[in-house]
C-alpha cells in the first residue's frame, strides 16, 4: 500500500512538524506550502492522500479541496482547522472532506485518519486497475484472470478454440469455472453476437435439447457434463451437430475417455469433441495467480454488498496461496466473501468452535453486511433486517460494530 501524503500549509514551523510526525510514522511526505505548490501534484494517478491547513492566504483549503474533487472525486482530502473553525471543518465535510482535525492534533490522531484514508485510496485504485482490465483488451483477456504462464497459455488457447469454429470440450477440476471459460469461448468467436445458451445434460431429453438447440441458432449451446447426457439425446445432438446452426461446447470434470470405454459416452461424439479441448489449470499449479484472483472476488464481493472493500495484506495473500484450495476459483470466492463480511476463516476451518460460536459470527457479519449496504444508516438496516430498532442496536452493541464506521459519504 502506498505510503504518500501530500502535505499543505503555509506556516513553515508547522510544515516542517507536521512533516518530521509523517517522517516518523514512515509515511512519505510531500510538503507544498501554497494551493500553487501543491496543484502539480494532484492528480488522477496520485497514489497517495491530501492534509491541508484550511485557512491559507490567497487559494485556501477549500478551493483546494474543489480542485481536488475535480481533479478526481475519489482522492482522500483531510482538512486541519484552527481553533473555533469547527463550523468550516463541517462544511467542508459536506464539500466532500474525508476528514477534518482540530489543530494541533495529536500525532497518533493524524496518523491513524491518514492510514484509513491511505486503506481507501488504495481500494479505489485497486478497483480501478481491475475496472479497466474489465474494460480493455479482448473477452480473454478481460474474463480470464492471471499472470502466469499457465494463465497466458489458458487465454492463448481459449482464443485458438474461438477462432477454430469446430466443437469445443472444456475440462478442469471441479470449481475451476468450466462453463465460465465456454462462455469466454463463445464472446471471442464469430458467434458472440449470437445466443449462449447453458445447460446440464444430465436428464436433458430429446426435445428439451431440440428445444434449446433451436434457440441458439446462430449461437453456442454449452451442455455440462456432456457423458451425463441420456443417450437418445446424444443421439439428437449428433444428428444437430451434422445440420448445424448452432455450436457445441461440452464441459466435464472427469475423464471423458473413460466415459467411453464405460459405455456412458458415444465414441462418435467423443470424435468430434477431442478434436479441440481447453484444460483449465488448477490454482495448485498456478499459486501465483492466486492473489490477482482473490482481490477480483473481493471487489466483486464489496460491491455486491455495499461495503467498502477491506485492506487485504501481503501477509493474507501468502496465507492463501500456501492453501491447496481442492475447490480451485469456486472456493476462493467463497473465501473473499467471507473475507469481505468479516466471517473469520476459523468458523469454516476450526473443529472446536461449538455452532452458539458459528451463529454469533454468521450474526455479526449480516449485521455488518446490512450497514454496509445502506451506508451506514441504522434505522434503514434494522428495517431490511426486520428487527426493532432497540433489538438492532442492541445486536450493534454486542458486537462492537458503529453504523458511522459503514458510511461512504460526508
């Protein structure tokens, strides 16, 4: 995480005080004593946070402020206020102030505002850094997660299945997202604009799959656990598959080769699906992608939530990527969830704990979650949760949560 503060106040004494409190905090202080000064600094790149003095000659600390708003809505701003400037201090809140101190502040106080804000900055970045992986490149290398060699090669091949316009067979472990890399397939394929239909084929009949077939023309149909199929309806599909008007993707955890030798799969369906298969490697042998993994289902978790997502360690993503996640991608996401509403690992993990133990956890983090969502308001909260107000902050009480702790704005 990014230790920068941008430092802004006309007094020279105070600067350089207030500067040696960051110097020794191991912050990396920037010291402007004027809005001029400081201006180059500030902008949508800036990796750091803003401390300013409000009252300053000339450009104060509000215009300072508004530029900083301007500049980028998300860049953290902390005001410094003299004595009897509490009336300014709130109305700057209102502008969009992260935070005000009433000087002079205790260093602990100023350190402790800087590190949230620095938590903040660094969240809004991460996710602008994942929106914008998102948002660029081709559907692989948008949906497809990674920076391994494994993770390269798995877009490299998704690509060539794309483009080869035959059947394509998608394997991997379980929770490895097989039917989340057919659907990739399909958006990097001449098809993309068409339908993309799912289906188990487990218990799909002839005219069920008849049925869905024709709703994909011009599309893809992406049948899981193909072997599973009844054998009349692989029987439709190879005749389907001779007519065209669609295209086939299949997915399967297990050995579709086996399947055949049990009867289970037609060899001539086998045939077809062989020619193009896409394996998708296991998180235990690509520990390095890991992380990138992890910190996408966080946001994505936050955001569903409505919580601001929480700092994620170095020292939590070793933890992690010592793990042998048996569950691949599916299990990580459950871990960021759980990490996001604050369920500690411990009541998945931990034999010991008695299910009184498991249901307060589960309990705090709903409570936690419903804050979230309504940005920190109470009344709202105990509402979605169908409790008393009194019941509500009760249950807040005993678990040491504070609605002001969930709220995103001034």
């Amino acid at each position: 995480m990014t230790r920068r503060v941008l430092l802004v106040d006309d007094d020279a004494a105070v600067r350089a005080a207030l500067g040696q409190t960051l110097d020794l905090a191991e912050f990396q202080a920037i010291t402007a004593g004027s809005f001029v000064e400081a201006k180059d600094h500030i902008r949508p790149a800036f990796d750091g946070v803003i401390v300013s003095d409000i009252r300053m000659p000339g450009r104060d600390g509000f215009h300072l402020l508004d530029y900083a708003r301007e500049t980028d809505p998300d860049l953290p701003v902390i005001l410094l206020t003299g004595e009897g400037d509490i009336p300014m201090a709130v109305r700057a809140m209102s502008a969009g102030a992260f935070d005000f101190l009433e000087k002079p502040c205790a260093p602990d106080d100023l350190c402790t505002v800087i590190e949230r804000a620095l938590r903040t900055r660094a969240l809004v970045l991460e996710n602008r850094r994942l929106k914008a992986q998102l948002e660029t490149g081709d559907p692989a290398a948008r949906l497809i997660f990674g920076i391994s060699k494994q993770a390269e090669a798995l877009r490299a091949r998704v690509r060539a299945a794309a483009r080869a316009g035959t059947e394509v067979l998608v394997t991997g472990a379980p929770g490895t997202g097989i039917s989340k890399v057919a659907e990739v397939v399909h958006l990097c394929s001449p098809n993309a604009k068409g339908p993309f239909e799912k289906r188990a084929a487990a218990g799909l009949d002839r005219a069920g799959f008849e049925a869905v077939w024709a709703a994909c023309t011009g599309g893809t149909l992406f049948l899981d656990e193909i072997a599973a199929a009844p054998v009349d309806t692989q029987m439709a599909l190879l005749d389907a598959l001779e007519h065209g008007g669609a295209r086939l993707i299949a997915g399967s955890v297990r050995d579709i080769a086996a399947a055949v030798a049990q009867g289970m799969l037609s060899s001539d369906l086998f045939y077809r699906l062989e020619v193009m298969q896409v394996r998708i490697p296991a998180l235990s042998e690509r520990p390095e992608d890991i992380p990138v993994l992890f910190r996408h289902y966080v946001a994505q978790a936050a955001e569903n939530a409505g919580i601001a997502p929480p700092e994620i360690t170095q020292d939590h993503l070793a933890a992690l990527m010592a793990q042998d996640w048996p569950g691949n991608a599916r299990s990580l996401m459950s871990a960021a969830m759980r990490f996001v509403l604050g369920v500690p690992e411990e009541v998945f993990q931990a034999r010991d704990l008695g299910l009184a133990e498991q249901m307060a956890q589960v309990e705090r983090s709903l409570l936690a979650a419903a804050l979230g969502r309504h940005n920190g308001r109470a009344a709202q909260a105990a509402q979605a949760l169908k409790l008393p107000r009194k019941t509500f902050y009760d249950k807040l009480a005993k678990y040491g949560l504070k609605p002001e702790t969930y709220r995103r704005d001034g």
